[in-house]
C-alpha cells in the first residue's frame, strides 16, 4: 500500500496544476467557453494517456537498453532536481510556458498537454515511481490513481481559470511554482540518494 498523500503532493509538485492555469488562459483567450472546455478535455486526455505509456513501456525500454533502474533513478532524479532549480530560481512554469504560446500554434497538445502538464520531469517521475522491482502492480496501479486525479484537479482548475486566475493572479501562480519546485528538490535528492544506495548494494 502506496502513501497516497505524499504520492499525491509528489505528483502535484511535478505536474503543478496551478501553474498550468495562466498557459491555459494564454492557450484559449480567443476562444468561446465551449471551445475552451474542449480544449482542456483534449489536453488532459493527451496529458493522461503520455503518462501511462511511460508507466506501462517506460521501464521495458530501459530494460531493453540495458540500463538499471537504479541508475535511471539517480539520472531521474537529477533531472527533477535541475527542473526544481528552475522553477525556484528561473522563470517560473506560467512565465516560460506562456512564452511558447505566442510563438506556436495554440493547441491542446502544445503547449497546454506537453509540455505544461505531462512535462518531461512528470514523465520521468512515472517510471521512477512504478518501477517493477519495488512496487507491485497493485501499488503502481494506487501511483497510476493518483497521477490521475492530479490530471482531474488539473483539469477543474482549468474549466475554472477564470476564477482561479482571479483569485491568484500570476504573481500567485509565480509563488506557488516555486514552493512546489522547493518539494520537488527534495523528493529529487532522496531519489538520487536512494538510487546510489540500490546501486551499490547490487
């Protein structure tokens, strides 16, 4: 039995729902409220299905190349841990997303599913937490339930972006990108710890 809060905290750090909402806004301002619920539908539905391939084959192509898990943990979290960084210390998730939409197409896929919400951290953060060795596939099936209900708040957020952006404002978004990129330093560092661990206890 997985900790379903800390799993849930983990996976809403490195998704940031919250952060997705001035994308969203940026992505649809043109559009009507029923072409924007569309639009967030797609998104999430794109978002939810480039998480799960990576939770079913993410782990089977690694064992194809031959790569340990354990390395691929360390490397993982690395990554996340660089990705942290850049949401504490660089342009937050809002500011830089929002960049890529006036200069690409506005569509669910782009930026609003990949990057802003199945980011590459998020999918690294699928395979480390449903690697075969250490979970079941009754807990990768609990990780799997709460990376969706991440998507679901993702989702409620964006059908309410309005609201919430009103309430927040982008400074709001701003602050709250990087206190989850404070989290997500940390679980990153006790994944790169626990990966040299299994690593060296091989």
């Amino acid at each position: 039995m997985i900790d379903f809060l800390a799993t849930f905290i983990f996976f809403f750090a490195v998704i940031d729902p919250i952060g997705t909402v001035p994308v969203f806004i940026a992505v649809t301002s043109k559009y009507e409220e029923r072409v924007k619920r569309k639009v967030a539908l797609q998104a999430i539905l794109v978002a939810a299905l480039v998480l799960v391939f990576f939770i079913l084959a993410g782990e089977v192509i690694l064992t194809a190349i031959d790569i340990p898990l354990s390395a691929f943990q360390i490397a993982g979290g690395i990554v996340l841990f660089l990705f942290a960084l850049s949401m504490i210390f660089g342009e937050s998730k809002p500011e830089e997303e929002v960049k890529l939409v006036s200069s690409e197409r506005e569509t669910a896929v782009f930026p609003l599913a990949i990057p802003s919400i199945a980011s590459p951290g998020a999918m690294l953060a699928a395979v480390m937490q449903t690697e075969n060795t250490r979970f079941t596939i009754w807990e990768q099936t609990q990780v799997t339930s709460m990376i969706l209900a991440v998507l679901l708040v993702a989702l409620v957020l964006m059908l309410a972006s309005s609201y919430v952006h009103r309430l927040i404002g982008d400074s709001g978004a701003s602050i709250v990108s990087r206190v989850m990129g404070l989290i997500l330093a940390s679980v990153a560092t006790t994944s790169i710890l626990s990966g040299i661990e299994v690593y060296f206890s091989l």
